[in-house]
C-alpha cells in the first residue's frame, strides 16, 4: 500500500516498527538482528511485522533510507542567518558523519554471505548522495562568496566529501567517531579556506588545467 494511502493507524505501526529496527541495526552486524526481536522492540506481531516488510533485507533497507532521507532533510533545513559558512560546513560535515557511522556498521560487519545486500546498499547510498552533495554544493558556494573559502570545485569536492566519510568508517576500524570528525574536518576546512590577504590563494583545479 503506498505510503500516501495508508491510514493513520497503518502508518504509525509502520513508524514504530522502523524506529524499532533503527536502535536494533545501529552498532550490529546483520546476522545478530532478528525479525522476532523485531518484532517485540515495536509491540507487534511477527506476522504483522511480515506484513509490512517480507524480509529482514527489506526492513534494513528502508531504515538505511529513512536514515538518508532524515539526513537530507537536515541538510537541506533553513540555514541559521547569522552562522557563518565554515560553521555551516562543519555541522553538515558532523551530521553526515553520524548518520554514516551509524548505517554504515551494519554494512561494514556484513558477510559474503550477503554480496547482494551490500551491492543495494550502496546503489541507495549513491543515489542518495546526489541530494547530499547538493547541500554541500551550496554552503560551499555561500562560503566563496564570502571570502571565507578559496575557489574549489564545487562540483567535485562535496562528492570527495561523502567518499571520505564512507571510506573513513569503513576503513577505520574501530577508531571513535570523534577521531574519524577530527581528521576529516582538519582535512576538508584547511583545504577549503581562503588565503591570508598577504598571501596568494591556490588556484582551483579547474583554473590550473586552463592555464597549462
């Protein structure tokens, strides 16, 4: 039934069963989560929990895009009118990374066993990364515009952005959130700001290659 449709009560059930699934997935591996323990977590049924989502593949999945979709929502809020644009990229830099790190532990833990599932995964995170760079597209414009970021590609450099993320938690280990933000903030706002007054900006790649 689509979601549009679906009668208030319907649509709560399915919220509370995706909320459940949320706290169950975040920080575990796929095979530890069971629809049973789903199932009790939201104050159903496991038929009724079936009926609403056939598969523990689609019920991870949706909760993968819930995530995103929040995430989105929140980059794309209204802006603060008085923070500042590397303010504005740090908290975005920040949220990705929280979300990420949250949804992307599940993948990094899962197995052969589930190729597929991981192929999925990562065509939903590609296909919601679009939205995301726009976000990042346009803080990064606001700050060039004011001075506070040197003239990147701001085409480019949101997508760089998101591999980081995505390649820092799955590559990182177990190193903690907070050293994984540090790095990759450290990184992103050194790469980005703008030249002292008494010093000549770097050029941007784009304006390298048209004067070669």
């Amino acid at each position: 039934m689509p979601l549009d449709t679906m009668p208030d009560w319907r649509a709560k059930r399915r919220e509370a069963i995706l909320a459940a699934a949320d706290a169950l997935f975040a920080g575990r591996s796929y095979a530890e989560v069971q629809m049973d323990e789903v199932a009790r977590a939201a104050g159903v049924g496991k038929a009724t929990l079936y009926r609403y989502f056939p598969s523990k593949e689609d019920l991870y999945l949706e909760t993968l895009e819930r995530a995103l979709s929040r995430l989105e929502d929140r980059l794309h809020g209204p802006a603060d009118p008085g923070a500042a644009p590397t303010d504005r990229l740090t908290a975005m830099i920040s949220a990705l990374i929280d979300t990420l790190n949250e949804q992307l532990t599940t993948l990094k833990l899962l197995g052969g066993d589930h190729s597929d599932l991981a192929d999925r995964t990562r065509r939903i995170l590609r296909r919601r990364s679009a939205r995301i760079a726009e976000a990042l597209r346009a803080v990064l414009e606001d700050g060039i515009a004011a001075g506070q970021f040197r003239q990147v590609d701001t085409a480019m450099t949101p997508l760089l952005v998101i591999g980081m993320v995505r390649g820092g938690i799955m590559m990182g280990g177990s190193q903690p959130r907070d050293v994984l933000e540090r790095a990759i903030l450290d990184l992103v706002l050194a790469a980005t700001a703008a030249a002292p007054p008494d010093k000549p900006a770097l050029p941007s790649h784009s304006s390298a290659i048209a004067n070669a």
